[in-house]
C-alpha cells in the first residue's frame, strides 16, 4: 500500500484549497441543516449546470427509492488530479462524500487508500447485475479491478481513436484508411494531406496528457512508459459473470518504470519523425478547446479523440459529414488505450447500503440513458450507443468507438498506478524534450523520463 508521508499529505491536501466546490440547489426536504447525515452525498467532477443535468438521473432514482434523499456536490479542478485532491481535503475535513465519480486515472488512487471494494454487494446481487455484465465489454470492468478486488462500475468511457477531416482526405485524394493501416500508412497519408493543402495546415494535433498524447502511440507498440503485470485474483468475478472469456485476473499493476524499453524509444522515435517532418506541432499540455475550432477550420487533418468529441463538435456546429473516425495504426500491434468512469462507495460513508443503490441504479438501462442524453461520452453498455450516436448524430463510422473493444481484445486502460499524479506529471514534463531535440535527443530525454519515473513511483 502506498503511504503518504506528512509533507505530501499536506502538499496534496493544499492543492485543493484554492478550488470551489458547488453544491447543486437541496433536491428534497431532507437536504437541511441539522439533517444532512439523512443524505446520500455523491461528488462529481464539473460545474454547477453539470451537477444540473443530473436532475433527471435524481428524479428517476429516488421514485424507486424515495426514501433514499440525494445530495449531488459539484467539484471544479483543472484536471482529475486536483479533482482527487479536493476529495482528500474534504476528507480530511470530516466532510467526505458518500460516493465519488472517478475516473481512470484516479481508481488506483482510491482502491489504496479511500474507496470501499463492493465484492459483497455484487455477489449478492449477483442475478440482478447479469443483464449489465452481458452488455459490457469485460476489458472496461477490469480496469477497475485492483488487487482481485471490483471498486468501481463503468458508467462511461472513451477509447483514443483517430478522428479525421474529410475535406482534408478528399483535397488529397485519398480514401479512409483500411482498418489494419499501419505507422507507414499514417506517415503517407500525413504527408499528402500536408502536400495538398494550402495556407497553415497541420495533418496531425495532439495533446500533452496522459490520455491520447503519446500513449496510444506507445500501445500500438505493444510498449508502455511503465511495466504492466496482472494481479492475482479475480476469479469470483470472471468465473461468474464472463466464464467463456479469457482469464483476466484481479486487475493491472503498473509497479515499475519502463522508458527506456527497446520499444517504447523506438514509438518516441516515431513521434519525434513525426514533428521534425512538419506532420505534427510539439504537442499542447491540457485540453483540446482549441482543437475543436481549429479541426472544425479545417486547419488540423488527423487528432486522437473519442466517442466524447462528438458532442463537442456538434455544439460547435460541425456537421457529423465532415468528419470521421478510425483505429490507431499499427505497429507491433494494434492495441489500443481507453479511459472510463464510474462512482466509487468511500470506505468512510455510513450508507454504504444506500450508495450500492445508486451505484446500481447509474449503470442500469435507464439510469445511464438519463445521465448520457447527448453524445459525450461512450457508453458500456453496447446496447445504447446506437440511440446516442446513430441517426446522423455521430460520424459515418462511429461504430469504431465501442469496436475497438472487440476488435482488439487487449485494448487496455491507460498506465495509472495510485501514484498516478505523480507518475503523469514526470511523464508529461520529459515528452516535449524527449521528441524536439533531434534522433540523439530521444535517449536522452527518455533517460531522464525514466529517473523522474522512478522517483515518483516511490510514492513519497
């Protein structure tokens, strides 16, 4: 288990102080002061108008269980990681949630140290979840496994797949690349789109980040910037819910540093190709707002994105013919990187019982399909992607979102230990270096990626 030594503890505990959390207007009678131990407490990351749209979600939920009053908080942060941070300060302050909507990126995190394992529950529930569990890919419910143990239930996700501008492929004379197209594909494809295009265009744009920056890159290598291992466990889920799948065991492990991996040099030795050529910028740090109005511009040809995009470049009034969707390439392989959500029970909630229902009620047919009402998010359940993305509301192609899953079994959550603050933040500050200081600068960029690697696994 990872321990947090006081420094850190106050170090983390202080990034959250600076943040504002909105509480979403009281949602029943019982949501008064000197009443609050009656509420169920859920924690979202987002706006107040985030915590808004959940309304519909809480009216549906609480005509099955009236006697269950829910109180949603919404919690702004730049980023996931100073979302978890705010959660460990209410914490810390005797004011915990009673559950907690986490990502990827923090399911380590909270396994080790804040979240309570709903092994009890789903076994007990065992018949009723059966219909769930068939619709779900199992790969998206062994990313919140951790140490043979089940945290979490996906509500969401978004692998990285390739969006494309079809203008930008047309000028060029091109065709959608085939499924199976490869690194060298990509490189022509770039390259002609770049040949063919007038005024500041750029075939390729990516983000700094841990999800879709340079690990799909990394992935379709068969590579990592840290070692991947399974633990041991499990088996009570797999063997109940996906008996004909391959054994997965009880979660992955990212326990050591991985950089100067023969393979994964030779996937920033592509990328590093890549922006000396002119085909890709050095990569932006942070989200992608820009992005949406430069690929809408024409400006930018190719751009790793998920089923979340749409929805964004539908608000921006980018007509769904305009562009499209496709895999990664591939080079040693064509595995893919995704990222989910879903809530977490804290170990500290008094109504762990209650928080169960909720968790239930979020991932069945109608709870998710009140939570996702608009195409900004993939869902888990293969059932409703149809409703949220087809009928001309995605790109012609946007099968590719869930088919990612099938196509390529050993698609996998991206790198995120409990240390993952840590570990992303020594990832992202060496990227740059690493791929703009020429072929000889990549060593030596990943020589110190892997120092700093190591220093923040250690977790202290």
């Amino acid at each position: 288990m990872v321990e947090l030594t006081r420094r850190a503890t106050l170090a983390l505990l202080g990034l959250g102080v600076v943040g504002t959390a909105v509480s979403w207007p009281r949602l029943t009678g019982s949501d008064i002061p000197g009443r609050r131990s009656d509420v169920l407490t859920v924690a979202l990351f987002g706006t107040a108008q985030d915590a808004a749209a959940r309304q519909s979600l809480v009216d549906g939920f609480q005509r099955l269980h009236p006697d269950i009053p829910v109180r949603i908080v919404a919690i702004q942060g730049q980023d996931w990681s100073n979302f978890f941070a705010k959660i460990l300060t209410m914490v810390a302050a005797g004011d915990a949630p009673d559950v907690v909507s986490v990502a990827t990126e923090g399911t380590q995190l909270f396994a080790e140290r804040l979240a309570h394992p709903i092994d009890e529950f789903v076994r007990r529930d065992a018949a009723e979840l059966r219909d769930y569990f068939d619709d779900v890919h199992p790969s998206l419910v062994e990313s919140f496994m951790y140490q043979g143990s089940l945290f979490q239930l996906p509500d969401n996700f978004n692998a990285a797949n390739v969006f494309y501008n079809t203008a930008a492929l047309e000028r060029a004379g091109l065709e959608r690349p085939r499924d199976d197209w490869t690194v060298d594909d990509f490189f022509s494809v770039a390259r002609t789109m770049r040949d063919s295009a007038s005024g500041s265009f750029l075939p390729y744009f990516w983000n700094n980040r841990l999800w879709g920056g340079v690990v799909p890159w990394l992935y379709v290598n068969d590579a990592s910037f840290l070692t991947e291992e399974k633990a041991s466990g499990g088996d009570w889920f797999w063997s109940q819910f996906y008996p004909n799948d391959k054994p997965r065991g009880g979660g992955f492990l990212w326990r050591g540093a991985d950089a100067l991996g023969e393979r994964t040099v030779e996937s920033f030795e592509v990328l590093q190709r890549m922006v000396a050529e002119g085909l890709a910028a050095n990569p932006a740090q942070g989200g992608g707002n820009e992005l949406v109005s430069l690929f809408a511009r024409g400006s930018v040809g190719m751009t790793p994105s998920g089923g979340f995009w749409v929805h964004g470049l539908n608000e921006a009034g980018f007509p769904n013919d305009a562009y499209d969707v496709t895999y990664f390439p591939q080079m040693r392989s064509q595995r893919h990187q995704f990222g989910a959500g879903g809530y977490a029970m804290m170990r500290t909630s008094p109504r762990k019982d209650q928080a169960w229902e909720w968790m239930k009620y979020c991932i069945s047919r109608e709870g998710m399909g009140l939570a996702h009402t608009r195409p900004d998010s993939s869902l888990p359940r293969r059932s409703l992607n149809t409703e949220l993305y087809g009928a001309g509301v995605g790109p012609r192609h946007w099968e590719v979102f869930y088919d990612t899953l099938d196509r390529f079994p050993d698609t996998a959550p991206m790198p995120a230990p409990p240390q993952q603050a840590a570990v992303e933040s020594a990832l992202i500050k060496n990227v740059v270096a690493t791929i703009t200081n020429g072929p000889g600068g990549v060593r030596r960029g990943l020589e110190t990626m892997q120092r700093d690697l190591e220093i923040a696994l250690k977790g202290r």
